[in-house]
C-alpha cells in the first residue's frame, strides 16, 4: 500500500513522476511505512540523484565516499535510527 501523501502528490502531477525533473519526498519520520513507500518511489522512478535534508555537507561526502559506512554516518545526527531509513537509503548507496 502506498501511503496517502504519496497518493496525494501523484493526482497533483499532469504528468508521471519519472517525467519530473525534481521530486521532493516527505514523511513522518518515525514512521516506517513512510520510508518503505519513498523506497518505492525512488525504485520506480530510477533518479541520477539522491538528496537527504538530514546530512550535512560533510557527512554527505563521506557517505558517498565511504558507501559501507553510510549507517555510522547517518546515527552521527539526531535522527532517528538509520533502520527506519535503511529502504531508501539502500537504493541510493546502488545508484
């Protein structure tokens, strides 16, 4: 099931969300679900990037440059756990 804020954004579009140039992507943040259906997005469109609000610059180019470390980098912050952002941030690291 997809949840409804996606539903949401997708009946605003004329056009597909893989014909969009740029895509913003909310959740609630502790909410799981939330994160699997970004997952979804992000899988069906295929995008060449990927942008998260919660690193900083620097932790951002450390998680591109160390790939295998993103968890570690990501629980540096004051975010919740990387597990509940793990769908998305999966299919990022592969892009």
């Amino acid at each position: 099931m997809i949840p409804r804020f996606f539903l949401a954004v997708a009946l605003v579009l004329s056009q597909p969300l893989s014909a969009q140039d740029i895509v913003v992507l909310g959740e609630v943040h502790d909410n799981p679900e939330a994160h699997q259906g970004q997952a979804r997005v992000v899988l069906e469109m295929a995008p060449t990037a990927v942008v998260f609000e919660m690193l900083t610059d620097t932790q951002a180019q450390r998680a591109n440059a160390e790939r295998s470390r993103i968890n570690d980098i990501w629980n540096e912050g004051n975010w919740p756990h990387y597990s509940l952002y793990a769908p998305i941030l999966k299919l990022s690291v592969t892009r």
